[in-house]
C-alpha cells in the first residue's frame, strides 16, 4: 500500500505534467554523500533531509549518509561525475560553497552541467562568531582589527580558500572599508565541525559559518555570534543576533542547501528526486527542522535550480575577479 507521502508525490506528479514512468521508478536503497566531514552543512543536509525523506514514507529504506570530504566538495564532485555518473540512487548535498568551487575553477575539469541540480530546502545565512570570553564586541571591533593588524587574527571556516566561507568574511571586509582584503588570514578546515572545534580550542580568533552550523553551540553558550549576514534579524530564538547591516555593515550572506544527483540518470530518476525533495521541503516536519536550524525559506527545483546554478556561478565568478581570487 502506498503512504500518504507517496500517494501525495503521484498526485503532484499528474498535477505537473510528468510522464508516469516517473512514477514506477523505485529509489531503493538510497545514499546522500556530504563532502564534508561530520559536524557541518552538507553534513546537516544530508542527515536531516535523509531522515525526513524516511520519515515521510517517501523512500522505504534509512537513507546512509557518507562523509566524503576535501577539495571543498571537489573530490565528492568528481567521484560522483566519473564513478556514480549513472547511479539513480544518489543524491549529494550542495550549497552555495559548490557553486562558488566551481565558479572559481577549483573542481578541476568540472562544470556545472555535469551533474543534475535537484532541489533546495531552505537557505542558511552567514555568521561571523567568536568565542564567549573574545575581546571582540561587535563586527566593527574585529573589522577594525582586520584592517590595522591582520597579522593577529586567524579566522575559520569550513570551506576552503577561496570558498564561501572565506568570501563571506572577505564580503564583509570589503563593506566595512578593509582596504587589503588580501591580508586576512582564512584557515580552512574540511567542514563547519571542525573550524568550531578550532575555534573552541583557541588555535583562531573567529569563525565564519552558517547559522545552521552553530545553532546548537550558540545554546551552550559556547559561541558568541557577532553578526548575522541577513538583511534583517532572524526569526524566533535566533532574533538576538544583531545582523551586520544594524552595525554600519551592508554585508549580505545567503548560502543555500539543497541537492545535485548524478549527470547521467534517467529523466523518471531525475523527475522523481525533485519531486521528493520538493514534498520534503513543503512538508510541516521540514518546518519544524528549519525553525530549529535557522534554516530560511528558500525554493528552487528542477530546471529552476538548474537556472539559478547556472546564473549563481557567473555572479561568484565575478564577484571573484572583483576581489582578486581570479585572474
């Protein structure tokens, strides 16, 4: 017998217009790989998501989740493009950070069109944390440091350089007048997980993430946000996070998640993912999760993803050669 999730999947399948062999298609035993190490976004995505799509009926079995981290997602990119091109039972955590890798050239070889982009299920806003007892008060008081004594500060984030955690802070820069952008000092680490412990551990002075990666820490009062990169203060539990625009800083950070499957799977695989990642993000326990994460609305899927990949990476890769990482 069919679950109420997958009689609800057939009947936006006719309500859209796709063909019926998109519905016979079985994702049997399904794997998301997050090209990070635990602890971080991708990391998020694929657990939380893998969970709702069981959790919901739409697929039969536990989704297995696999780490898969280095190059910025670069090496999951190219594992799945040469190895698992054709594998219908794959889908892999993607975000903003893929687009910008790719933007900037650094998944060797790759491109965009050679994978099939899915489907999002909300969008995580930039932060700039510190530890509790940090000198730093306000973004202002560490963009001031950056500018007159770079040398001092180490900031980590989970991508690496050049990525969209590195670019956020260097976004932030620009907007607070930091005229050498290219002296802060961005220590990557594989995944959002381990920048946090870096910072925990003293080892840097800041950290750049998402606001996904640090809910949980920011409950323990182990982390001290200084700015949110919204254009306005988050909802709910998350509304005392002042944004860096309230501090004179019109830094904006957007970083969505979603899903890529492989470039050569069948048009009923492909119709059936993003058709199961749509009912994910529409369903109230994806609710719940966003409200709990910090996750904010954002729905983009199928060729409307694959449009805004395409546009999202041109932008990144401008935005790049603006600041310098491009030639």
């Amino acid at each position: 017998m069919l679950s109420a999730t997958r009689r609800t999947l057939i009947l936006a399948a006719f309500a859209s217009g796709l063909a019926l062999p998109a519905l016979a298609f079985d994702p049997g035993e399904v794997e998301c790989i997050a090209p990070a190490n635990p602890g971080g976004g991708w990391d998020f995505t694929c657990r939380q998501v893998g969970k709702a799509l069981f959790d919901l009926g739409i697929v039969a079995n536990p989704v297995r989740v696999t780490n898969m981290a280095g190059g910025g997602g670069g090496i999951a990119f190219a594992y799945v493009v040469s190895k698992r091109n054709q594998d219908p039972h794959l889908l892999v955590a993607a975000s903003t950070a893929t687009t910008t890798r790719l933007a900037q050239g650094a998944y060797v070889d790759m491109s965009p069109e050679m994978v099939r982009w899915v489907g999002t299920v909300g969008a995580d806003y930039g932060v700039i944390a510190v530890a509790p007892d940090s000198p730093f008060t306000s973004l202002g008081d560490l963009m001031q440091a950056l500018a007159e004594r770079p040398e001092e500060v180490s900031i980590a984030g989970g991508s690496a350089f050049g990525g969209w955690d590195h670019l956020k802070v260097l976004i932030a820069a620009k907007a607070a007048g930091v005229a050498d952008v290219t002296r802060i000092k961005y220590v990557a680490y594989k995944g959002g997980g381990e920048a946090l412990t870096a910072l925990l551990g003293g080892h840097v002075q800041a950290f750049s993430g998402d606001i996904s990666e640090v809910v949980g820490f920011i409950e323990a009062g182990q982390v001290r946000v200084l700015a949110v990169l919204a254009p306005e203060r988050l909802p709910g539990k998350l509304a005392d996070i002042p944004t860096a625009r309230e501090q004179g800083i019109d830094a904006i950070g957007a970083n969505w998640r979603g899903f890529y499957a492989p470039g050569g799977i069948s048009e009923e695989a492909y119709d059936f993912w993003v058709e199961a990642v749509r009912q994910v993000y529409e369903s109230e326990l994806w609710k719940e999760v966003m409200a709990q994460s910090g996750l904010m609305p954002f729905a983009r899927f199928g060729a409307e993803l694959e449009r805004f990949v395409r546009q999202q990476t041109a932008d990144i890769e401008a935005l790049s050669r603006e600041i310098g990482l491009l030639k």
